[in-house]
C-alpha cells in the first residue's frame, strides 16, 4: 500500500484578515489617541513675557535692552514683591492679580504698565478707560507722548480702549492702542498689545523703542512675572466643573465618541435583511402540545386549557357528523345528540359548558370530551 504524501494546506490571507482587522482597528485607534494625548501634553503652559524666557513667546530680550540703558531689572514673583516705591512696574498678566494687589502696585509704584487689562482690572484702579474691538497691523503715533514721538509706527495686535479723558496714543476705529492715565505721583500706562514687548515682535518697526521708553522712565524696573494661564485671581468669579477641565481631556472624549460611532456604523453596515433559515431538526406535533400544555399549567391557565380542549373537539366532531368547519354550536350540539342518544342539554354542557374552577374540573371535562368524541365515533 503506498502512501499518500500530506500537502500543506494554503494560507487563507482573507480569513485571517476577517479575524484580526478588528483587532488591529482597535489598536491603531488606540495608538492614535495615545499619540494625540502625549502631543496635546507635551505643549508646555504658555507664559508669554517672561523676562527669563529666550522663546518667541518671552520678553528676555526687551529685559536686556532696558538693563542695557543703565536700568535696573528685577524680577518679582508676586503683587508683594512688586510693591517698590518709585520704581517702574511692568504687569503681564493683570489678570491674575487681585484687586487689592493691583491698588497696592499703584499707590506705591511711579509707574504702572498694564499690558492687555480687560475691565475688571481697570475698574479696580478706577480708570475711566473702556476695552473696544482688537485690530492687528501698523499704527501710526497719533499724540505727543515722548516714547510714542520716538517710536514712530509699531506692529500692533490686540486690544483697542476708548479712554476721552486721558492721553491716547496710536489711535484707530475710536479707540487707542496705549493710554497713559496720569495720577498724583506718576501714571498708570495701558498697552493692548503683548506682542509689542515679545521677542518675536520687537525688532519689528518702532516696537523696541516705544517698550524701552514706557520701561526706562525710572531707574529701577520691577517685572512682575507673569502667572500660568490657568492660576487666575483670587477674587475673580469661580469656573464649573466643565470651564476647570483641560482643554485636551475635552478633545480626547470628542476623539473616543467619534471612534464609538465609526464603530458602530461599521458593525451595523454588516447586518443585512433576515434571512429565512430551515428549522434543523423535525419537532414532533406531541412535543409541541405538552410544552404549551407545560406553559399553561405554569401560569394556571385553567381556562385557556379548557377551551383550547373544547375547541378541538368541536373541530373533530364537525367532520365526524359531516357537518364542515362552518357548522355553528347549535348544530353540533343536536347532531352528536342524535347520534349517541343524549340530552341535546348534556352534550351542551360538556362542549360549551362552565371552564373549570381547578386541576380536577380540567381533568373531568378532559375525560367527558373524549367520551363524547368516542361515542360519536362507534355509532
């Protein structure tokens, strides 16, 4: 006898793909969210016009100008530090301050340089200055503010302020790029533009000279650093839970919801119409009656049981007596009368008589319906 050699049979390339693609879909969308979440993370806080900060961003280069003119640059970390009579005190980020900070700076400071105050801010330091639409590009002086003469055009990008009472410079669209508010002992200077004093921006036409004369005006400096975006004042107005998330918690839950319904219309493109199938196996007619008799009996349907019996005797006797499936009660009644020799009124009772009251009434009309079906059957 020879023997047959085995062949090995050939890769299915397209069953194994049936098999893992959902798997590999599910790690690549995985993959994906993880990689967006570490790029989203890895963007360090922006703190713009830091006077330590080399970066587009930062102002280290406007602080080495003003130490360049013989002015001394020291960096304060809070509204306490920053308090120095005489001296000349640069906000970033006003904002963050509270509003007895931002009166403690101004009473004891010369001069004041507010960059990009909204409202509140000017409120605090009773300022009749109003915030007014942002414009961006080039602005000419407009006023005779010595640093402003100077100066000449800057490359102006952020907020404009109406201020009728005080002196405003670098005018456009009623309102003005920087606002100078004199007060007893010095002024209080406010500048819309943060971009004026960065890196990026301040060798771009007349930004470093107009910064270097509102910052040289005294001998000392004080560069209040600013706060991280997300330590606002302490008085100010308190965020819901939604407002204090994160920014990129936010678009990692709109990311995974889309996910989800790709998904789902993926797996519901799959489902097609129903398909009729044949039963497997032959359910025999007896099996069936004794389940739906085992229902019955489990929810006591007494009365069901009774007429479902009845009903099929009436069934079978109309074909017995030839009467057909249209024949009425009364007519079956007085054949299957005729035919046994009962009372018309007993055979009324057992075929459409009272439903059983319990287990042994169901029994009785039982037995009674096939005695009266095997009586109509022997005559």
């Amino acid at each position: 006898m020879t023997a047959v050699p085995l062949e090995d049979a050939p890769f299915d390339i397209a069953g194994a793909w049936r098999r893992l693609r959902l798997p590999l879909v599910i790690a690549a969308i995985l993959v994906g969210a993880a990689v967006l979440l570490a790029a989203f993370a890895s963007n360090p806080a922006s703190q713009p016009l830091d006077p330590r900060d080399a970066s587009p961003q930062g102002a280290l280069a406007l602080s080495r100008l003003v130490s360049d003119q013989g002015v001394s640059v020291r960096v304060a970390a809070d509204a306490n530090g920053a308090a120095s009579s005489g001296a000349t005190v640069m906000v970033p980020t006003p904002a963050a301050l509270t509003v007895t900070e931002l009166r403690d700076i101004s009473a004891t400071a010369a001069v004041v340089v507010l960059v990009a105050p909204e409202q509140r801010e000017l409120n605090a330091l009773d300022l009749q200055v109003t915030p007014r639409s942002g414009t961006s590009g080039t602005l000419r002086p407009g006023c005779t503010l010595d640093a402003a003469v100077r100066a000449g055009d800057i490359s102006y990008d952020g907020t404009l302020y109406a201020a009728p009472a005080d002196v405003h410079c670098y005018p456009h669209d009623a309102g003005a790029g920087v606002v100078v508010h004199s007060t007893g002992s010095g002024s209080i200077v406010v500048v819309g533009s943060a971009t004026l004093f960065a890196n990026e921006e301040l060798a771009h036409r007349g930004n470093a000279a107009l910064a270097l004369g509102l910052l040289t005006q005294r001998p000392t400096l004080v560069w209040l650093r600013p706060r991280p975006p997300t330590q606002p004042a302490a008085d100010t107005a308190s965020k819901g839970l939604v407002e204090l998330l994160p920014d990129r918690l936010l678009w990692a839950a709109a990311a995974l919801a889309i996910c989800i319904v790709v998904i789902a219309l993926w797996r519901a493109r799959r489902l097609g119409p129903v398909v009729a199938e044949p039963l497997p196996v032959v359910v025999r007619a007896v099996e069936t009656v004794e389940g739906r008799a085992r229902l019955m009996r489990a929810a006591h349907a007494r009365d069901e049981a009774g007429e479902a019996l009845r009903a099929a005797t009436q069934v079978r006797l109309s074909d017995l007596l030839s009467l057909g499936t249209s024949a009425d009660a009364a007519a079956v009644v007085d054949a299957a009368a005729r035919r046994t020799g009962r009372a018309s009124t007993e055979v009324n009772e057992v075929l459409y008589g009272a439903s059983p009251s319990d287990d042994g009434d169901l029994v009785q009309l039982a037995n009674a319906l096939d005695d009266l079906e095997n009586a109509v059957r022997r005559t």
